[in-house]
C-alpha cells in the first residue's frame, strides 16, 4: 500500500500547565457542561479545564491519563469564568478578596451580591 494512503492514527493533546499531554482517545464530547452549548451548532470548539491542577507537571508526564483528573469539558466563554473562579477560589486569601472587593465600582458590587445570593440559592436546594 503506498505511503500517501495510509492513515495515521489521531492524537488527541491536553494541556496541562502549559503542557502538551498526548492522550489515547479522544477526552472531548463536543458539548459544554455548563451551557450544553454543543460544537458545530452554537460553538466551534470545546476546552478541557481542570478544575484543580492536582499533580505536578512530571508526574502527569510519566502517568498521562492523570491529565483527566479533576476536569470539565467547557466551551470559551464557560473556560474563563471557570479561570477565573479557580484563580479566585484557590491561592487568594479572603482578605484579599474583601480588599479588591471593597474598590469595585458600584454596580459590580451588586452583581456580586446578585450572584452571591443566586449561589447560597442553588446549595440551599441542594440534598444534604
């Protein structure tokens, strides 16, 4: 068989801390998690997101299906705010978060309230 016909297997990559990490399979389903927004209808792609990075870098290497732990398939829009609640949520003290909190414009400050209270809703709904 020539060369020109035969079909290289796909691979499938995760970055993980700015890492390629190849993986066996393909770890997208096309359909974002929070939005169910799906590839090719609404968006054109879907990002894997860790919600924690939980190893370090070499042990992923080493082990590449660690590289699925903790995460969520997200379209773009959905991936920044999951940035950006994992930036908030994991290395930031609640002083710091009080401090910038206190420096928002108004109308930040109420749409934080806004969604602070449409948060304690949802866990209050949620089963013990």
């Amino acid at each position: 068989m020539p060369k020109s016909s035969r079909k290289k297997p796909k691979k499938y990559y995760v970055s993980y801390h700015k890492t390629r990490i190849r993986v066996p399979f393909n770890p997208r389903q096309g359909i974002c998690v929070a939005c169910n927004r799906k590839r090719g209808e609404e968006i054109k792609v879907t990002q894997i997101h860790h919600v924690i990075y939980a190893y370090a870098t070499a042990t992923v290497k080493k082990n590449p299906l660690l590289v699925m732990d903790n995460t969520v398939e997200l379209c773009f829009a959905c991936h920044r705010i999951a940035d950006a609640f994992r930036q908030l949520l994991e290395r930031t003290s609640y002083e710091r978060l009080l401090m910038v909190f206190n420096v928002l414009p108004r109308n930040q400050e109420t749409k934080m309230i806004r969604l602070c209270e449409k948060i304690f809703q949802i866990i209050g709904k949620r089963k013990v």
